[in-house]
C-alpha cells in the first residue's frame, strides 16, 4: 500500500487499511456504489468481494473505484500480482486475461528464496 494512500485513510480517522474495510464508512461506501452481483472475471455469484482497482479516492469511492470479484478470483488476482509484481489496481484485468489464457507478462516472475538446510 502506498503512503499516500495510508496518509489519506489516516486523514479520515483510520490507523490502517484493514480498519478502513471493517469500518461503517466502507460499508455505507459499498452499498452506495450499488456494486454488481456476479464476479467481474468468472460470473460467479457466491462469496463475492470488492477489490479496490484504483486508491485514488479512497473513503469517497466512486463507481469505476471497485470491481466485484468471488473469493477464488480475488486471491487469483492478488497471487499474480506479487508473482510478477503487477499493481493491484490493474491486476484484475491481468488475472482475467489469465484465465482465459491471454495474460502475456511484461514482467519476470519473482523466484522464491530457497531456505538453506543446516
């Protein structure tokens, strides 16, 4: 997460991102979008989540600030984005030409540090 972003949450009251999404504000925020109802990659309808495409305004979201994704899609879109160091705000879009197996990587993925065994 960016300063910025932290600096403009703390500037409404909020020690972290996470109190922001457990806060009154957050919900009243997303029933105010009247966000869609199916996940914006696959269709689905069940356990669906908001996924922030753009921080700009946080705490005062505006429709194109979210998208809609379902618990598998989100952690799809999260995991492909630290693999190949994609910005959250645009790895929606890349998880989603992914899974219909036109994602091309502009980026190297990040190798895993192996452990040294004593």
């Amino acid at each position: 997460m960016r300063r910025q972003t932290l600096a403009q949450l703390r500037s409404l009251g909020f020690r972290s991102y996470r109190a922001y999404l457990l806060s009154d504000l957050w919900k009243a925020n997303k029933a105010r979008l009247k966000l869609r109802k199916s996940c914006w990659v696959c269709r689905s309808r069940t356990d669906l989540h908001a996924h922030h495409a753009s921080y700009l305004n946080i705490g005062r979201e505006q429709p194109g600030d979210v998208v809609v994704l379902c618990k598998t899609c989100h952690r799809g879109t999260h995991n492909l984005a630290k693999h190949y160091r994609l910005p959250l705000e645009t790895a929606h879009t890349s998880y989603k030409a992914y899974k219909a197996g036109t994602f091309v990587p502009t980026r190297k993925p990040v190798k895993k540090k192996r452990r040294k065994r004593m």
